[in-house]
C-alpha cells in the first residue's frame, strides 16, 4: 500500500511509516471532525424546536 501523505510529501521515513502503518494522522483528523459533527447534532439537537416554541421556558 504505497500512500503518500499530503503533509510531508517526499519524506522518506514519514513515507515508509505510513506504507507499514496506514496514515494514522489523517485518520485521527478524519475521526475527530466526524466526532465533533456528531457532538454539535447532539448539543443543538432542539435548536429548531425552541425557536418553534415546542418548549415552554421554566
């Protein structure tokens, strides 16, 4: 699996350890946005239906 990694292209070393290991930083980038898309869903989940007046305010 001969992957090139888009931040440091042409480094050897970086190069080789992405071949051997996958690209675990862009991996670990791709995990956090889906993640924080996810947690903002959840956190605004009633935006809509406040701004509606489904909620009564206490």
């Amino acid at each position: 699996m001969a992957v090139r990694s888009a931040n440091h292209p042409g480094s050897p070393i970086y190069d080789q350890l992405v071949e051997e290991h996958g690209d675990v930083l862009v991996e670990v980038r791709e995990l956090a946005d889906r993640t924080r898309r996810q947690a903002d869903r959840l956190l605004h989940w009633d935006t809509g239906s406040r701004s509606r007046g489904h909620f009564e305010e206490a």
